[in-house]
C-alpha cells in the first residue's frame, strides 16, 4: 500500500489563497478582482491554472462572474439570508427592538476586539471612515454622515477579525443602508441627534485607536443604547401624531 503523499494540485491551492482572502473579509462582497492576466502575474501563476481555479470559487458560491465576465466577490451570506430576514423585519413590529437588543450585544464586543487585535491597515479604514463622518457633518449632510457611520461600524467588524461576527454583521449592514431596522433620516434630523451620535463615534474611534478595549466596549455599547433611546422616543412621537390625526378626522 502506497504511503506517497500526492503534490497539492496548483488551482486547489490557488483557490485555496483566494478563499482565505474571501473568509477574512480582505475582499469585500461585491468587490470586483484584478483583471485575469494582472492576477495571473500577481500569483506568479498560468492563466488556465488560475482559471481553474477561480471556476472552483464560483462553483462553491464565493465568486460569481459580473459584467463582461469578471470575477466579483460573493455575499457569504447570500439573498435566501437577507430577503427572509427584510420580510420578517417589515412583518413583526417589534423587529428594530429586537435588532437593537443584537446590536447592544455585539456592539460592544466588536470595538473590544478592534481595539485588542486591530491592525495599521484597519485603524487606517476606521480612521478614513471616521474622517468621511466628520466631513458630513461639517456640511450638513446626513445622507453621507448616515453611509459613512455605517462604513465605520463595518470597519470595527473587520477589525475584530472574528469570521462570524464579519460576515453577519457584513449581511445586516446591508439591510440597514436599506433602512430595513429603521428610517435612519428620522434619527438624523431629530435636533441634537447628529452632534451627539458624532461625539459618541469619536469616542468610539479614540479608545480603539487608543488600544484601550474595555474603554472601546463601554463607548460603544452607550452608543447602541442612546440610539435605542432615541428610536423609541421618535416611534411614540410618531405615533402620538397619528393618534392626534385620527382624532381631528372624526371630530
């Protein structure tokens, strides 16, 4: 009987380094790869070898191909994911409680881990994403302040390098630019709001770059629960205001 370990066959090991990049959040859903012969070059590999390989990534749903055939990155959590979860979100009505109440948990572990395990690379993001919030605000434009304080949570979950953490929260971020959890305008227009999610951010941003992870956790779980506070001040504003209408209609 034969003992002979078999070399490792070159796509195996191709897509092997490809995935690893996928898993670790170095490339991001959506995000396009080099053009086949520059990421040939770059592996210092054949185009057939390297297109054996990208063609096993597509067939376990890591890539996918896009416009004019490119490779792009595929959503680890995919759509049967985020379109059951949008349903029942739009469906039950204590759905942006009950996301809160996930993101109070996690909030907190992630600046944690940022802080403890954060490389130059991802202080870089949460720094460059930080900068686009402060930016923003400085124009009085909560469109983009919104966009960039998502980017800024998204940059402290890479930073965690925790692979589940990433990739749920990757999968929730989506759904939050949509304003499936909430109407996030709402939350930006609301007088003070701004200025003090900003001060709440920069605190955030201070104590992991600081390297200070039980200072990042506390900040951050305060952030969650002043933006929980805020949701269901503005939700029974709301509501007072409809009751209000339905009054004046009948009387």
């Amino acid at each position: 009987m034969s003992t002979q370990i078999k070399p490792a066959k070159l796509a195996d090991t191709i897509a092997e380094r490809i995935e690893i990049l996928i898993l670790e959040g170095a490339l991001r859903p959506g995000e396009r790869l080099l053009p086949e012969r520059e990421l040939a070059l770059r592996f210092d590999v054949s185009r057939p070898s390297l297109r054996e390989a990208l063609e096993k990534l597509e067939n376990k749903g890591l890539l996918f191909a896009g416009k004019g055939g490119a490779s792009h990155v595929a959503p680890l959590l995919g759509e049967a994911f985020t379109e059951t979860l949008s349903r029942m979100m739009r469906d039950q009505p204590d759905g942006t409680r009950d996301y809160l109440e996930f993101r109070a948990i996690i909030e907190g572990s992630a600046a944690y881990l940022a802080a403890l395990r954060g490389t130059d690379i991802d202080r870089a993001l949460i720094a460059e994403a930080f900068e686009r919030m402060k930016a923003a605000h400085a124009e009085d434009d909560p469109s983009n302040e919104a966009a960039a304080d998502a980017d800024f949570h998204l940059a402290l979950y890479e930073a965690s390098h925790n692979l589940v953490m990433l990739h749920i929260m990757r999968a929730l971020s989506a759904l939050l630019r949509r304003d499936v959890f909430y109407n996030r305008a709402k939350l930006y227009q609301r007088k003070g709001v701004r200025e003090l999610l900003l001060e709440q951010h920069e605190a955030v941003y201070k104590a992991v770059m600081a390297g200070d992870p039980d200072g990042a956790s506390r900040v951050a779980a305060q952030h969650i629960s002043f933006t929980r506070e805020a949701l269901h001040e503005i939700a029974e504003l709301d509501a007072r205001l409809e009751r209000q209408l339905r009054d004046l209609v009948r009387s």
